[in-house]
C-alpha cells in the first residue's frame, strides 16, 4: 500500500508543478485552441496537456524503481516492468495525439496509428480474453475485440473532452474504479499502473476544472482512453466470461455511450462518422440550462453511480451480476431519453409503427415499376404501363401525351397534389394526387423521376420541367426535386 501511495502523490506533486510550466510553454509558442461555434469557450487556450500528464506519469514510475524500498513482499525492479508493458503502446497513442495537437492529423490518420498501438498492447499480453472455450478461433476473436476495445476508449475520451473538466475528471473516476477492483482482486500489476494515472489526474484538474486554463489535447484524452482501455482488459483479464468486461464498461459508461450515441446519430443522419457536431452528452445538458461547471459536476455524479454499480457487478458475478446490468441499461436508456435526441424517436417510429416496412416495400414497387417501363418496347405500352403504376400506387389520376397516344384519366373533383413533366413537342406526364400522398414519403417523387428517367431514354430530347400555374404552392419543391 505505501508503494501505490508514493505513487499516486508524487504524481500529483509533479503533475501540480508541470501543468503550469506546460501552459506557459504553450502560450509562448501559441499552441492553443482558438474558440469557434461549435466550442464553449470565448478566448484561446493552451491545448497541450496531455504532456504534462505523461512527463509526472514517467516521473512517478522513475522514482519508485530507484527508491530503495525495504520489507516488500515482491521486487520493484521485476512486477513494475511487467506492469509497464503497454506504455510502448501508450507512448505511440501519446505521440499520434500529439502531433495532432501541433500539426493536425486527418482522422483515418489517428485511426491507423491507433489501430497500430492496440496491436502492440495485445502482443504485451493487453488482451480481452474470454474465448478459452474456442481455442481454435481464440486468437482470431481476441484479437479484433481488444483491437475495438482500446480504439473505441481512446476515441470516446477523445469525444467528451468537450467541457472543462469533463475527460479528466471521466478519467479520474474510471481510474479509480480500476484501482479499487485492483486491490479487491489482489492485482499488484493493475494497482501499480492505475495509481500514478490517478495523482496525474487530479493534479491536472486544479487547472482544467471550469474555467479552465489549458486543456487536454488529443495527446491527454487520447492517452488517457486508451491507458484506461488498457486497465479494463488488465481488469476482466481473469474472467472466463463476455460478463467479465461489463464492469469496466460500466466504470467509463459516460465517454463509451457518448461515442455510442455519436456514431448511431450520424448514422441515421447520414453523416460523417468522425464529423463533428454539437450533438454530444454534454451539449445536450448545456442545452437544458446547465452551466458548464453544473454539467461536469452532473456527469461526475453520474460516473459515481456508474463506478458503484460497476464494482459491485464485478464483486456478485453469476450471483446479481444480471440483476445490475439490467438495471444499469434501465437508467441509460432513461437517460438518453431525457437528452432529447430526436434522431432516435423518429428512428423508433419507422421500428414500431411500420413506417420502415412500408418505406421498403414502396421502394421495392418503385423498383418493379421501373423494370416494368423499360421492358416496354412503344409509346402505347408506356403509357398503359404508366396508367397501371397509377391506379396500383393509389394516384387519383393521370394525363399523358406522348407522340400519337394521349390517355386521360383526370379526376373527376380537383386533386390536392399535381405534378406535372413536360417533355418536348409538347408532350407531358401529368400526376394527380390526393392528400394522403403526405403518408408516403418519397413516393411521388420517386415516380416522377423514374418516368422521366426511362422516357428520356428512349431517345426522347432531354425534358424541361414546366409547373403549370394551377399547381398548389406546397407541390412547387417537390415537382422540381422529382424532375432533377
């Protein structure tokens, strides 16, 4: 116990000491964050500092293999190097972090690099290894699982490292979490790695709590996810089971469900993956009225929660391990629910109420009506094809002149929706709807471009859209948009 004293406190001396001379060091050479839309802050800040993390993480180390312990029961000079085996992988997170931090990297960049780092962590025995039972696949298996494992961490600090404070007291806690489960599992090598990380931490929240005066950078978050990525498969090393990497997840819950949220929102949006957005957890309480500092000191409770129920998920097992996890993925979900992420809600709807199975099955009609128009060899089959597609698609009536055929099928009673494709010589498709068209996105649209597609095929002039002056106003967007 002395030895993880010494540890964590001559961390937080040094880390205490080196933050400011860092920040110094930054501003002299303008190695700041400059304030923008998406950021909170309103004046350039220095954004380095994960160096001074990792200088009083080495320190710390250095001076307890050179300090002359007496009466422990093992040797310094043989557990902490095996203990120290992923800093070699740690140290190429560092360095891809920051050079970003001074020159910029693209984010396939950082991905490669980090990809690369999780290797060497899984050759230095850094492993998720729960597939004993498959000894034939185990190799293949663990291997892109903590390959996952450690980039998903890295990149989940690196996400919420958005509001002061936020990643470094994340960390804090999940480090130690890690230390707790560490000397309840009598993990000598674990507890020797967890304790200078967390006298780093706290040293370095003296001056990056709110209002902070120099952020962690890539190099900080990025080292600080993926050594904490690192400490959860030290962690879940000993279970035989998938369920031994639940309580780790459970102590970083915040960063992994915020990147979570991240990549299932854009996905749905369809946008960028590693985009940027002001969509985070974070930003989501800010937007609800919380202060920056109220919203830190919100999610450090939330991790509290998390830490709790992770050590005593890791402390029952097989006997309410289940009953804890539940539970916890109860209280996520109501969380994530009070965000207000309408992404989600939609996406439930198109799930729930039959809207994505009737999407699909109109896209698949679309397709079939397509096929249909273009197996048609003259203007007559066409346009019967056409007529056919209407009354099965529920249009309330068509109008075609093309060449010699002329079909008139008009409502009777003027419809809510026309949308009308002329084509040269005076030839047109004219659509005609009726309000309900509103329930089916898509559809008219749809329509509209596959008729001008094919008939513009068959060695017809290009067609020019004329959008007749009978034409409701609400229709006027979506006849241009079906026609480009």
């Amino acid at each position: 116990m002395l030895i993880l004293l010494d540890l964590a406190g001559i961390a937080f001396f040094c880390s205490l000491v080196l933050t400011p001379l860092v920040r110094g060091a930054a501003l002299k050479f303008n190695l700041v964050d400059r304030p923008d839309a998406r950021k909170i802050h309103k004046e350039p800040i220095p954004r380095v500092g994960g160096v001074a993390i990792a200088l009083a993480y080495i320190l710390s180390v250095g001076f307890v293999l050179i300090a002359p312990y007496r009466g422990l029961p093992f040797s310094i000079d043989t557990v902490i190097p095996r203990a120290l085996v992923l800093m070699p992988a740690a140290g190429l997170v560092f360095a891809i972090g920051l050079v970003d931090d001074l020159l910029g990297l693209k984010p396939w960049q950082k991905l490669i690099g980090e990809i690369v780092a999780a290797v060497i962590a899984f050759q230095a025995g850094v492993r998720i290894d729960f597939l004993h039972q498959w000894s034939h696949l185990h190799l293949w298996l663990s291997l892109p699982l903590t390959v996952l494992w450690l980039v998903g961490c890295a990149n989940a600090f690196n996400l919420i490292d958005g509001l002061d404070g936020l990643a470094a007291g994340v960390g804090l806690f999940a480090t130690l979490t890690s230390l707790v489960a560490a000397l309840t599992h009598n993990n000598l090598q674990l507890a020797l790695v967890t304790a200078p990380l967390a006298g780093c931490l706290l040293g370095f929240l003296r001056y990056n709590f709110n209002p902070a005066s120099i952020f962690l950078g890539d190099s900080g978050s990025l080292l600080i996810g993926f050594l904490l990525g690192c400490y959860g498969a030290m962690w879940s090393d000993k279970s035989a089971t998938a369920i031994g990497l639940t309580a780790p997840m459970m102590a970083m819950a915040i960063p992994l469900l915020d990147v979570a949220l991240s990549i299932a929102r854009r996905f749905i949006r369809n946008q960028p993956i590693f985009g940027a957005d002001r969509g985070h957890i974070h930003h989501r309480l800010l937007e609800k009225g919380l202060t920056p500092r109220r919203a830190a000191l919100f999610l450090y409770g939330i991790c509290g929660i998390a830490a709790v129920l992770s050590l005593l998920q890791d402390a029952a097992h097989d006997r309410a391990g289940g009953v804890i996890i539940v539970l916890f993925c109860i209280v996520a979900w109501v969380g994530v629910q009070h965000l207000g992420y309408t992404e989600f809600g939609i996406a439930g709807k198109l799930f729930t109420k039959g809207t994505l199975r009737s999407f699909v099955d109109m896209q698949l009609r679309l397709q079939e009506f397509e096929r249909s128009l273009k197996a048609c060899s003259t203007l007559e089959e066409h346009c019967a094809t056409i007529v056919s597609a209407c009354r099965q698609f529920g249009f309330s009536g068509v109008r075609i002149r093309m060449g010699r055929e002329f079909v008139d099928e008009a409502p009777v009673n003027p419809a809510a929706w026309q949308l009308r494709i002329d084509f040269p010589d005076f030839q047109f498709v004219n659509i005609y709807a009726r309000h309900d068209i509103l329930q089916k996105p898509g559809l008219l649209a749809g329509f509209a471009q596959i008729v001008d597609r094919v008939l513009t095929a068959r060695n017809l002039a290009a067609p020019e859209t004329a959008i007749p002056a009978h034409t409701p106003v609400e229709d006027v967007g979506l006849a241009r948009a079906a026609v480009k």
